[in-house]
C-alpha cells in the first residue's frame, strides 16, 4: 500500500517535471542583449610614416616575439626569465582561475540541490507511581529543490561570469605585453648606462692626460696656473658623472631582476659584461587604426568588462518577474534501527511554489544601478580605444623625430671629436691657449653622452611602439604562467 501511494507520488512529481521543463525551455531571457560597440577609428594614421615605418599590415608572427626583431639573445633570455618568474602575472594567472571558479559557482544555479539529514532520539519518562518509560525515534529524510531560471536571471548571471572570465584572460595578456616591454626597456638601459659610463671613463682618460700635460708646461714655465685650473675643474666634473651612471646601471639591473621574480642584485654577474645597444629593424609594419583595436588585450578587456555588465542589467531585471519553485521531500521514522518488523511512518510531499515581489522598493533603482553601470563601462570602453590610438601615435612620432635627432648628434659628435683632436694638436704646438682645449673636450663628452642616450632612446621607441601595437601576448603559449589562457 506504501510502496503503491510512493510511485503515485514518484509519477505525479515526474509529469510536472516534465511540464514545468516545458515552461523553461519556451521561457523568455529579460534585459539588454550586448552588441560589440562600434569604434569610430580612422582608417590611417595622423601621424607621417617614416623612418623606416610603413602602413603595411603587421606580421602577426613579428608582433608574437617582436623582441627578437632586435636579434639579442640575452635580450630574449631575460623576457623568457620574466614571464616564467614574474609577480604580477603569476597573480592574473590566479585571477583567472578565481572567475573560472565563480563561473561554476554561477553554472551551479541552474540545477536542482539535494540535501539530506538524520536524526535519533532518545527519551526517558518517570513517572510518581514508580513506572519508567524509555523510547527512541529515528528519523531520515531527503530534501531537493529547483528554482527554475524564467526569466534568465541566472542565464544572465551566468553570461556576466564568462565574460568576466574572458575579462581577466585578456587582462593576463595586457600584463604580459607590459611586462615584455618593461623588460627590454630596463635591458636597453642596462646597455645604455654601460655605454655612456664607458664613454665617461674614455673622456676621464683624456682628461687626466690633458691634466697632466698643462701641469707639467706650468711646471715648465710653458703655461700658468690658470690652466691647470682649467684642466682641473674640467676633469673633477666628468668625474662626478660617473657615480651617477653606476647607481642608474645598478638600478636598471635590480629592476631586472625583479621583473623575474628574483632578488636584486641576482643578474649583476651575467649582465656586468658591456655590450652595444641593440638596433631596432630597418623597417616595421605597423598596419592599421582598426588592427590596434582588435589587438589590444586593454581595449578587449574593456569590451568584456562592458559585456560583463550589461549581462548585469538582465540579472537585476529579473528580479522584477516571478520566480518558481520545485520542492520535494522524502523522509521515514522508525522506533527501532535493528526490528524490521517496528513500525514506520513515510512522509512524501511536492510541488511548486512560486514567489512575486509585488512591492519591494530596491528593485527598480537597483536596475538603474546596473544601467549606469553599464554605461560607465561603455565609456571606459571608448576611453581605451582612444588611449590605444593616442599611444600609437605618439610612440609613431617619438620614433621617427628620434633618429632625425640621432642623426644630428651624431654629426654634431663627429665635429666634436675632430675639434677636440685639432685643439690638443695646436695646444701641444704652442699655438693656442687651454680655453680651446678646455671647449672642445667639454663639447665632445656632452655630444657623445647625448648620442648614446639618443641611441637608447631610439631602440626603446621601437619597444614602446610594438607594445603600444600589442605585440606580444600571443607568444609564450608553453610558458607555466600563460597556461591558463589557453585552458579555456
């Protein structure tokens, strides 16, 4: 009779399953629907291509490893050392799994739950006429409940967590294309700073022989004191630069360092050999406005930010419509764990509930919430595609007015250079005085200081430039710290 009344139960409770599934699959999803914004970008650039640029579209396969265009492999080590080693992207590979995680969490909202509990009691009556009672009641019981997604509250909630997801891939990817970039920027300093100190150590040299030739012409009635002086201020200035270059070298190499995820101070052995500054290619390709865009991890990330939040608005618009409940519970007591034969009691019971905020005042103004929101995203969205153009056209610009500068200082250092050498020849003559001498060499240390930098300069322009285009996240796919992004 039990078991009869139990699968008439089980037969109800399955047809309004069935019904009820009916109802989801033919129910409706509230709020916006998002639509990728279209950008407004040019379709060339404002800035003059040259210099070695073109408008020719980029190789994707240039922009993965770009740092290679500059053909140093110590340059290459280092960038592999930092993605495999550094903070930072470690912690958006977490993030990442964290919105994997809260996607899931999301997911879990569309199916049933199941719970279950048990319970025994004991019991002890005395009573005045001497009688002792005892007794025990066990008790299990199975609980299952499904809210059935209507409206697409929880589809949306579930839309918002995978563009989330997809948000902070494209955020690891916007790390990891800094991280490059910073990388080989600290390298050309490193190079920039050995160049410039062994120009300055070049220039002590010549000064401290200059230095000592007007002593000794003093010494020699040749010459008075005054050029000795000269001499003297001339070689304690170029001196005191170069404190200031070691402490900028060590602070590039510690950057470096760092940037690996190591201590400072770890890659002092293998970079304190001096080597030349690398030089960028003869040409790059820098395509289009509208390549940028689609590129960019910053300016992906932000369109899946405005999706995220846009799926928002349906999850708060849902809040408006009824919400539907299947409940059921299963439950049995017994007096005795161990007689078969000890009464039970089954208790069966089902059904539907449904719910409907007909008053609940935090609901509207939490839509607007989510629609102002959704619309502060839309114009971060439109502020990163406009920072991603500005930022190409000024690395354009700084790149290409870079080596015109270069190209100057270059013969401004080579006439400094056959001055310096014509005012040491005619002082050592006789036929003039240490002023010149005293010009010429001044003249030449600051040309060739200017010119190194411009040298460095030139290359990290380069840097700035592939980063400001997104060169890069697309490499590294094997590296541990980057796996996450292909896990998708």
């Amino acid at each position: 009779m039990i078991a009869a009344r139990r699968n008439a139960v089980t037969d109800r409770a399955l047809y309004l399953c069935m019904g009820l599934a009916a109802v989801v699959l033919a129910g409706c999803t509230v709020g916006p629907d998002h639509v990728p914004p279209e950008t407004s970008s040019s379709s060339a650039w404002h800035t003059p291509l040259d210099g070695g640029l073109t408008g020719e579209p980029a190789d994707p396969n240039v922009l993965a490893s770009w740092w290679t265009t500059l053909g140093d492999p110590q340059l290459s080590g280092l960038i592999e050392r930092a993605v495999a080693g550094n903070l930072d992207l470690k912690t958006a590979t977490s993030r990442i799994r964290e919105s994997r995680a809260r996607r899931s969490v999301a997911k879990g909202a569309l199916f049933p739950t199941l719970n279950a509990a048990g319970s025994a009691v004991s019991s002890r009556t005395d009573t005045n006429v001497g009688m002792d009672t005892r007794g025990e009641v066990y008790s299990a019981n199975f609980d299952a409940g499904w809210e059935l997604d209507l409206f697409g509250g929880v589809r949306r909630s579930i839309e918002a967590a995978e563009a989330d997801l997809q948000a902070s891939q494209e955020n690891l990817r916007d790390v990891l294309v800094s991280l490059q970039a910073e990388t080989a920027l600290n390298y050309i300093e490193v190079r920039t700073f050995q160049t410039r100190l062994a120009a300055a150590q070049a220039s002590l040299k010549t000064q401290e022989e200059s230095y000592d030739l007007t002593l000794w012409r003093s010494q020699a009635g040749l010459d008075d004191e005054l050029a000795v002086c000269q001499a003297q201020y001339n070689l304690e200035n170029t001196r005191s630069q170069i404190p200031t270059l070691r402490s900028g070298l060590e602070e590039a190499m510690n950057r470096l360092a760092v940037l690996s995820g190591e201590s400072p101070g770890s890659l002092h052995t293998e970079l304190e050999q001096p080597q030349a500054i690398p030089v960028p290619p003869a040409e790059i390709a820098v395509g289009l406005p509208a390549n940028v865009v689609r590129r960019r991890p910053d300016v992906r990330r932000a369109e899946r930010e405005l999706a995220a939040q846009t799926a928002r608005v349906g999850v708060a618009t849902a809040n408006l419509y009824p919400q539907l409940t299947l409940s059921g519970s299963i439950g049995v007591e017994t007096l005795s764990l161990r007689d078969p034969s000890s009464a039970r009691t089954w208790t069966v019971s089902g059904g539907p509930r449904i719910s409907w905020p007909l008053f609940d005042p935090t609901v509207r103004p939490n839509i607007e919430v989510q629609s102002a929101l959704q619309e502060q995203a839309l114009i971060a969205y439109e502020a990163a595609v406009l920072a991603a153009i500005e930022e190409v056209e000024n690395a354009l610009v700084a790149y290409a007015q870079e080596q015109r500068r270069r190209d100057s200082l270059r013969r401004a250092t080579d006439a400094a250079q056959a001055a310096a050498e014509m005012a040491q020849y005619e002082y050592k003559a006789g036929l003039t005085d240490f002023g010149n001498v005293l010009d010429a060499e001044r003249s030449l240390l600051s040309f060739q200081d200017q010119l190194h930098q411009s040298d460095g300069t030139v290359t990290s322009n380069v840097i700035r430039l592939y980063k400001a285009l997104g060169g890069g996240w697309a490499s590294m796919a094997a590296a541990p710290a980057v796996e996450a992004v292909q896990q998708l």
